[in-house]
C-alpha cells in the first residue's frame, strides 16, 4: 500500500478539515486515484451526518496511490491533528503528504513541509491515522431519502449564522419552514418569548433525479437541535458558492454545499 502527493491547495484543503472538526473531532477519509471522500456517519458524530468530496486534481499534484484495494485507500484520521499539520504549512514553498509508519510501526500522514526566508527550513509532522478496510467501508452508507417536499437556496451562511447565534439562547430546538414560493423562516421560542427571522425572494435550483413539486405553494417545516446547525453553518469557511436547503418532513435536513467540484451533504435527523 502507497501513497505520496504534493499538496498544491493547501488553504482549501484546511478550509475542509477545519470545517468538519465543527461537527465532530474524526472522519473517514477515502482516496481513490480520482476522487477524496471524507465521511461523518451518524455512529461517529451522534446523528448528524457528512458526506463530501471532491476531485484529486483540485487539492494535489503528483498524485500517487497503490493498494490491492483497486489503488483505494481509506482510513480513520483526528482532524485536529491534520489541522495542526496544514495550519503549518500556510505559508510553505512545498508541501509532501505520504503514508509511511512511525517508529512503533504504527500508519501515520507524514506532511513534509518546506519554508523559505532567510534561509530553507523543513518540518515533517506525522498525523495518526487508522486503515480500514473494504468491508468496514462498506459499512458506513449515505442515507437513502425521499424525495424533498421543499427545496430552496439559503442566503448567504454568514447572515444565518448572526442569526442563529442570537436564537440559540432561546431555545435548543431551532424550527425551520420553506415553500417553494422562496420563502426561508427560521425561529425558535420558550415560555417567554418567540423569535422569527423570515429571508425571502429565494431561489429554487433543479436537483438532479428530483421530481418538482407541483405547486408554489407547498411548504415544509422540520425542526431540528440548534447545535447541530450551528455546526453545519461553519461550512462558510469554505465560501460555497450555493447551499441547497432541502426539508423532508418527519425524516430530515439535507443541506447540499457545492463549490466548483466540491460538494458536502448534510443530514440532520429532526426532533419529533
């Protein structure tokens, strides 16, 4: 098994990771010779699942993966211990990741890192992983859902996010409403207060394998924990370019994020 890259998009590639350790410390990372998975079922991050991904060519150069696994390689990784490691390399001239084995023979990330000022520097950090195999990859699998009753492009992250951070001292249950006439509302309440914030004139984009509803004037509620939006809204560190907001009454949340060919899908199961 092998693997060695040059890391070529080093802020994006933090961007990712710092944005997942918002929802949960671990992942799944899948490389095949096209494509980087990164995986959060719900068994890892209690109920609130990612699933994302985006093309090789995007982050890395020089690419490089054999395995007997039909050149795919997946293992479990700390995120805050890759974050370290890319944080540190911010300001690199180069930047090598390859699996190797530490001094205990255990798999481990080596990210060598080359600076340059007044004179070149190298730093190489080792980032724990844990392979798994094919048939423990097989076991972790993307929901299946139903078609959405509503569906709707969200404004702008960094608004709802201002908003949601004032709602989340009212109540731990955030209630989210949508129809296709572009409407979003989204509120929270207790015993002494209730809190609405309405977005309108939103746009509704056509989702592949997604059968229209019929009428403007379907609508959708879910309501769903707070915390986990919160955690869901730092996908704004990536700056997508649009977030498909998609509601299935009494199941779940889908939130698609996509920017160029990175996509990011997330799952919130709803309070009943």
């Amino acid at each position: 098994m092998r693997f060695k890259t040059k890391i070529v998009n080093v802020p994006l590639f933090t961007n990712i990771v710092q944005t997942l350790e918002k929802v949960h410390k671990g992942c799944v990372m899948h490389l095949t010779t096209e494509k980087i998975e990164f995986i959060l079922a719900s068994e890892m991050s209690d109920g609130l699942q990612v699933w994302g991904g985006i093309n090789v060519a995007s982050l890395f150069e020089d690419y490089r993966i054999e395995s007997m696994n039909n050149n795919e390689l997946s293992f479990e990784i700390i995120l805050g211990h890759i974050h370290k490691a890319l944080k540190s390399a911010q300001f690199a001239t180069d930047v090598t990741m390859k699996l190797t084995k530490n001094q205990k023979g255990l798999p481990v990330l080596s990210i060598s890192i080359i600076t340059q000022t007044m004179q070149t520097a190298t730093i190489v950090q080792e980032v724990p992983i844990q392979v798994i195999s094919a048939a423990q990859l097989s076991n972790l699998k993307e929901p299946p859902l139903p078609n959405p009753e509503v569906y709707i492009l969200m404004p702008q992250l960094k608004l709802v996010q201002r908003v949601v951070d004032r709602m989340k001292n009212v109540s731990a249950t955030l209630k989210i409403e949508a129809n296709m006439a572009g409407t979003l509302k989204l509120s929270v309440c207790n015993e002494a207060t209730n809190i609405s914030t309405l977005f309108h004139n939103l746009e509704h984009p056509q989702i592949e394998d997604t059968i229209p509803p019929r009428s403007a004037d379907i609508q959708a509620e879910v309501s769903i924990d707070i915390k986990k939006f919160i955690g869901f809204l730092h996908t704004s560190l990536i700056r997508p370019a649009n977030v498909i907001l998609c509601i299935c009454e009494e199941r779940a949340l889908v939130l698609h994020v996509l920017l160029d060919d990175l996509y990011m899908s997330y799952f919130l199961s709803v309070l009943i």
